[in-house]
C-alpha cells in the first residue's frame, strides 16, 4: 500500500506501483464491456466472423430508441421559465420603464428649475437688489437645490465580498448580514465628513440636503426616499487634503477602518480636483418668511416654484440666516 | 451508418412530438441518458474493433440504463440519492471518456 508511485508512470515488472488501485486502473483500462470479447471469441470458435452486422433491426430499433431518449431527457429536464420568473421580468420591465420615466421627469424638474433661476436673477435686476443675488447663491448651494462643482473626496463603500446576492432567484432573508453596508454605517460617515468640513455630499448622485435622511427599508438603503444600490459612492465637496486629514482621524474615520477589519466592508478614498455634487430635484419650498416691508416690489408674486429659498424681494434683511424658520407657507 | 441514421431519426421524433414525462420518472432521465450514452459509445469502439456484437449491445444497453435507474431509486429510498447519482455520472463518465480516446486513436491513429 506504501509503494510510491512511479511518476514517471512506466510499470515495473514485479509489482506495480499503481497495485493499491486496482478499481481505477481496471476502470481506465478496460473500459469497454468484456462481453464483447467473449462474443466475439465465441463467434470466431464456431467459424464466423468475430463481429456482426450493426445494420440488424434490432440495432437500428435500438438506435431510434436512444435518439427518442436523448431528445426526451434533453426537453424534459430543460429549466422551463416558471410563472414566478416570468412575474419577476415583468416587474422589471416596469420599475426599468417607470425609472426612465423618473429620470425623465427630474431632467424636467431641472430645466424648470433653471427658467425659474432665470425668471428670479431677472427680477431681482429689475428691483435693483445687486448683493441680494448673491446671498441667494449661497443659500441655494446649502439648500443643497443647484448642482456645486469643486474640488473634493469620493468615498467609495462596499458590501463584504461573497456576492449574497447571487442567487437572484431565491427568496430574500430576512436576516441582516454582517459584511453588508447599513444605514446606521452610512449615517455615521456622512456626519463624520460634514464635521471634516465638507460643503456639499451626494450618495449616489442623490444630494443630502437638510431634510434628507438615510434610513434602512427592508435590505435597502433609502437615502431621501429613493433606494440604493451599492457601492455606495460619497461624493464630498470640499478642501481635500483639509477633509482627508480630518476625517480619517475622526470617529467616522476609525469606524470605517474597523468595518473593514471586522466585517470586510469595503471602502476607498479618493481625491479629486473636479468633482459635481448634483443639486436635489425634489427641494421644495416649504418655509417662507417676508423680508421686512416691501418697498414698492416688482416680484411680489406667490412663491410656488420648486426652490427652498426665500422668495426674492428687495429688501435684502433676514436672508444671512441657514435656513428660513418662520412663518409657515407650505405650497 | 444505418444506426447512425436511426439515432437522428429518433432524435428528430423526440423533439417533434415533445412528449411529456411523468414527474415520477424525471429523476431517472439524466442517468438513463449517461448510461445510454456509455453503451452507444461502447457499440462504436466494438464496432471499430471488430468485435461488434448487436446481442450484447442490446443488452449491455438495456441493463446499463436499468440498473443507473435501479441506483438511483435505491439511492433515493435510502436517502443518499445524489451521491449514487454523483457515483454513477463519475464511473460512467471515466468509461465514456476512455472509449471515445479508444475511438479517437481508431480513427486517427492519435
């Protein structure tokens, strides 16, 4: 049973190195039925020849008969696509079509946006309040509803890997799994880049505003009620060496390390010198307040675009504050 | 050649009429298709050795795909069902493989 095998596989008269495997070498070597021998052994003995014809009836029967059953295995056993598949291609037909139609709309939301930017840059020229124009740059920029270009950090973050989604047939679990990305997980690096001093973040494209949350919905990330998918790409807008410093010392910093360590989550930082952080299509007005009296305005319209700034009027009063806490006007 | 016509026709009635199997048989298809397929390449190797025999073909043939659907049925009753099935594929798959090398080198010389 020691015997070493002889690799270079030439047989040794004596004793085979291969004799402890007996079942496998008769296996290889003498795959074909013996039976055919003997026949043909027994054939030759009564003076015929060792073979007979293929073409007698009951080979070709036999032969129609395995053609018939390979046909039959082979369509029987296909995986036919199943009433759940066909409802789950459905489904996605529609969320893909009803996305397309949401992106549609939010690049509408955007021009009209825009014509509304306009509308408002022309009246406050009319009304003569130059600096005014500029505060509402800004507050537009920490409303989070214009798109903000700048230099920055891109935060990528990242399930563990061992896809959990590779089966896309199985049904979900419930159960939460260890190396995926939370809410909670997010929550803490977002705050840990506002304190390192960011402007403006994104995840995913989706701008964080002061009234979006990131929240967990099912095995979801919803981020302003919209979900995601990962990776979860952070875009910040801000000083760079400035932010990177700060946050990777930081608590969020710390925390991020240690999910990779523990849980192999994975996550990179890059820099850039360009990077867009896009404003949020669904900011809404919902706070207004007058700014002091109204000295013969042009633009005293009712404030209903899309905007969660102040409607412009001339006097330039109240407008250095974040945001806008008085009356209630709710469009 | 003839058998060679046969196996096409067969083939070809197979999939035209689509017949549909019971689900009790369904489990014993893919073995009775591997030890099917051992014979058949069997037949060719005798065949190319001189030593084809149609009564031994036959029964070879028969008792193969039998005895696979026999060890699978058993396999199943006793609860280790995939690894007979896993046992049969392995050995009917090593006997395959050396026949069709036994064919390949009859036809040519390789």
């Amino acid at each position: 049973m020691t015997t070493p095998v002889n690799p270079t596989g030439s047989s040794n008269p004596e004793r085979r190195p291969d004799a402890s495997m007996t079942l496998l070498t008769s296996m290889l070597e003498r795959p074909l039925d013996p039976g055919y021998q003997e026949a043909a052994d027994r054939r030759t003995a009564a003076g015929l020849p060792a073979a007979t014809s293929t073409r007698t009836v009951i080979v070709v029967v036999l032969a129609i008969l395995t053609g018939f059953l390979f046909a039959t295995a082979a369509q029987a056993l296909r995986p036919k696509p199943t009433a759940a598949a066909a409802a789950k291609a459905e489904l996605v037909r529609r969320i893909e079509s009803l996305q397309a139609e949401g992106t549609a709309q939010e690049a509408k939301i955007a021009a009209l946006g825009r014509q509304v930017q306009d509308y408002e840059a022309l009246a406050l020229r009319q009304s003569g309040g130059a600096d005014l124009s500029d505060t509402l740059k800004k507050l537009e920029v920490r409303a989070g509803a214009v798109p903000v270009t700048g230099p920055g950090l891109t935060l990528t973050v990242d399930d563990a890997p061992g896809d959990p989604n590779a089966d896309a047939g199985s049904r979900p679990t419930t159960g939460f799994d260890s190396g995926q990305v939370s809410a909670a997980d997010l929550q803490i690096v977002v705050n840990g880049l506002w304190g390192a001093g960011a402007e403006a973040i994104s995840i995913n494209g989706h701008r964080l505003t002061s009234t979006a949350a990131i929240r967990f919905a099912g095995q979801a990330i919803i981020v302003d009620f919209r979900p995601l998918a990962r990776p979860y790409v952070i875009t910040t807008i801000g000083d760079p060496d400035r932010m990177q410093k700060l946050f990777e010392p930081s608590f969020a910093g710390v925390y991020l390390s240690q999910l990779n360590q523990q849980f192999g989550i994975r996550s990179s930082l890059a820099a850039s010198d360009h990077l867009t952080v896009p404003g949020d299509s669904a900011v809404r007005l919902e706070v207004a307040r007058p700014l002091g009296s109204d000295v013969g305005s042009p633009t005293s319209r009712p404030s209903t675009s899309d905007r969660s700034t102040p409607t412009p009027s001339p006097a330039p009063a109240d407008l250095s504050t974040d945001l806008p806490r008085g009356s209630v006007n709710s469009p | 050649m003839i058998p060679a016509i046969g196996l096409l026709v067969g083939l070809m009635v197979g999939l035209l009429l689509d017949p549909s199997v019971p689900v009790w048989l369904q489990p014993y298809l893919p073995i009775a298709v591997i030890a099917a397929l051992d014979a058949v390449f069997g037949a060719v190797r005798a065949v190319l050795d001189g030593i084809f025999n149609d009564k031994v073909f036959v029964v070879s043939f028969l008792s193969n795909v039998l005895v696979a659907a026999f060890i699978v049925f058993l396999g199943d009753q006793l609860g280790v069902g995939a690894q007979l099935s896993t046992g049969v594929v392995v050995v009917l798959g090593v006997r395959i493989f050396s026949n069709v090398a036994s064919i390949r080198r009859h036809l040519f010389r390789a």
